[in-house]
C-alpha cells in the first residue's frame, strides 16, 4: 500500500521505515490546511513530519522563493535540522533549496537569501525578527506556505516565546495562509 507519493515512498522502504501514524495524521492535517501541535518522543519523528507536507508539496509543485520557514530555540538545532533535510531531498533529486538563518550567517548569503529566498529556511526567533523588520518582509513572505516552530515548550513562557509570538503575528499578516505546526517532546 502506498502512503506517500514517490519518490517519498520508496525513499522510506528503502531504509527499511514504515510511516509512524503521527507523519501520516500531520500530513492529512497539512492537506486540510489545519494548524497542528505534535507531541511525540524524542527519536519518534517529529520533525520529518513536519518537513513532509512542505517536501511533498515542493516536490509536486516546484518553485522559487519561500515555502517553509523553520523556528528552533538553538541555532545549532536549526543547522543539524538542515544537514537531516539535506540528504534525504539530495537522494531523492527533488528540487528543494534549504537553507539556514542564524546570527552566524555571513552577510554575503544574508543578502542573498533577501534576493533569492531558499524553499525552507532554518532559523531562530531572533533572526526572524530581524527577517520581519527588513522593508522587503512582505514580498519575501507572501509565498509562505507553513511555519514550523520546533521545541515549543522552550519557548513558552519566555521572553523568546514572547518575540516569537509577534512574529508569528507578523508573518499571518504577510502570509495568512500559512499553515502553522508546533513540535514538542514534552508539555
């Protein structure tokens, strides 16, 4: 029985993987348009699934500009995130740019990621906002299609949750389509 559409299905029989029902429930959540929190173990998943619906989508329909912005707590989260997604969408040949925002990113991409925004961008609170604040915000986020906010319970609560919140604000004025997915190991 198919559950994804190729070359996702075969990526995933080739390592031997069957679908965890909380990859299958986010991915039929994604196809509503419903905003989601998953809460599952550290190991369970988590974030692959909610990388699949954007990379389905990608790969169905592939564009430029922005498609899925990312949020972690850690910078290095976000760059580990992007070495994961990297190999997968490098084996399966799907036309998928990812990138990473963070305070170390040097200027020259910085500039480049404003001209030629990559299909995901992996970032933090912190560089988002400073993303928000730049006068060409709304063109580079009117294409977005989802947010995913990593470690949601890291956040909650703290001034960093608080500056996220505001983004997040900002980011359904410019893109009020996109999906919103939280993803947690704990509450």
């Amino acid at each position: 029985m198919r559950t994804f559409p190729e070359p996702f299905d075969g990526w995933f029989a080739a390592r031997g993987w069957t679908p965890r029902p909380h990859q299958l429930a986010l991915l039929e959540a994604a196809r509503r348009g419903d905003h989601v929190l998953l809460l599952a173990p550290t190991g369970g998943g988590k974030t692959l699934a909610g990388f699949l619906p954007s990379l389905i989508d990608l790969a169905a329909r592939p564009r430029e500009g922005l498609h899925t912005i990312y949020v972690s707590p850690l910078k290095a989260l976000a760059v580990d995130i992007a070495r994961n997604l990297t190999a997968p969408v490098a084996e399966m040949g799907l036309p998928i740019t990812i990138e990473t925002r963070t305070g170390d990113t040097p200027v020259n991409r910085r500039q480049r990621q404003r001209e030629r925004p990559p299909n995901l961008l992996l970032t933090t609170p912190e560089s988002l906002t400073l993303l928000l604040s730049l006068p060409d915000a709304p063109a580079m986020f009117a294409g977005l299609s989802s947010i995913i906010v990593d470690e949601a319970h890291a956040l909650a609560g703290t001034k960093r949750g608080d500056q996220l919140a505001l983004c997040l604000s900002r980011l359904a004025v410019h893109a009020p389509e996109a999906r919103r997915v939280g993803l947690s190991a704990t509450v």
